[in-house]
C-alpha cells in the first residue's frame, strides 16, 4: 500500500485528490495539510511514501517544505502539484528534491499514475514541464514579453476578459486571444489566475 500526504491551501482541491486516490485499492491517503509549515511536521511524524505538494501556499512555500522534508525523511517522494511550469519554480523544486512535477489541469489518471511512479522510483514529469529543466535563457522571462504581450498581461491581472482588454488596446477580441495564448506559453502558465499571479511576482510597478 503507498501512502501519500496531501499538501494544498485549498480544502476543495485536498477533498478532490483524496476522492480520487482512495478510490483506488492500493493507495491510501495518511494525511492532508493546508500549508507548508503544516506539511513539513506531518511527514515528519507520518513518513509518508509520496507527498503531493502545492508550491504556492501560506507560511511556508512548497519548495521549502520539500527541502525540509526530504532532510527529515529522505525516503519520501516529493511530486509537486501545481499551476506553475515557469523555468524557475521547476528548477527550485526539483533541486529540493522533488522528483516529480505535474500540472493541476492534468488528467486525474495522471495523478494517481504519477504516486504510482514515484512510490516505484521514478520521476513522473509532466511533458509541458519538462523544457523548463532545460538551461534557462540568458535573459529573464519577462523581457521575452513583447510590448503588447505585457499590456496584455498587465489588464489581464487586473481581472478583465478578452473583449474588454480588446476594448482597452483597440485591438480585436481574436487578437487579444492570441496574445493571451503567447503570453501563457512565455510565462509556462496554464491558466489565467496563474499569469495574474506570475505578473503580480515579477511585473516592474507602472511608472505613474
């Protein structure tokens, strides 16, 4: 039986994960933490096989709980569960010792396939994420955003949808679209409310 802890700030998606793993006869779920502090005291005492771990999360992040727990019980596996594939979140995850990486709009086959893997051994990558483990460019992610590709971006966290950006920038809707899509796959972001989050972190302040 492989045990597995969950790790994410959101009860919604923790109740999720569990459904669907104890739905299976040979994965059982010994615990759930909504933060990372939380996560690092449970495996400690747990020990469990596999830790399914969110990186954006209250007082202390994913990353720092997985170096914690793997100094604490190195023969747990870390698969991080996230809606981040940016180069750099990629790289600190897995130099803290996780071995997996999936992306939270994934197949939820490839969740359970993914505990499976790591309690085995091996390291289940998501293929979107795996150009990240490449060498970063020598230039950061944000200047690859062309001028529009930051507009965009920039009313895009700001809560507005593609007709009213296209309204802002006297672009069409289709445009502003296509836009969107470019600015995800620069930013290594699968939706929205994960680009919104990447521009508030890294974004330069507008100059009043």
């Amino acid at each position: 039986m492989t045990r597995v802890l969950l790790v994410d700030d959101h009860r919604l998606v923790r109740a999720g994960l569990a459904a669907l793993l104890s739905g299976t006869q040979d994965i059982e779920v010994v615990g759930e933490a909504s933060d990372g502090q939380q996560a690092v005291e449970l495996a400690t005492r747990l020990k469990p096989d596999v830790v399914l771990m969110d990186l954006s999360m209250p007082v202390m992040d994913g990353v720092a709980a997985t170096r914690h727990i793997m100094a604490a019980s190195p023969a747990t596996h870390v698969v991080v569960l996230t809606s981040f594939a940016d180069h750099h979140r990629v790289t600190d995850a897995v130099a803290a010792g996780a071995v997996g990486y999936l992306l939270k709009d994934c197949d939820p086959r490839d969740v359970v396939t993914a505990v499976r893997s790591a309690a085995g051994g091996n390291a289940p990558i998501d293929p979107r994420v795996a150009r990240a483990l490449l060498p970063a460019p020598s230039h950061r992610r944000d200047d690859a955003l062309s001028a529009r590709e930051e507009q965009v971006l920039r009313l895009l966290a700001q809560g507005m949808a593609n007709k009213q950006i296209g309204r802002a920038l006297g672009i069409s809707e289709r445009t502003v679209k296509v836009h969107v899509g470019n600015v995800f796959r620069r930013l290594g972001v699968a939706d929205r409310t994960s680009a919104a989050l990447w521009a508030r972190d890294h974004l330069p302040a507008e100059r009043g």
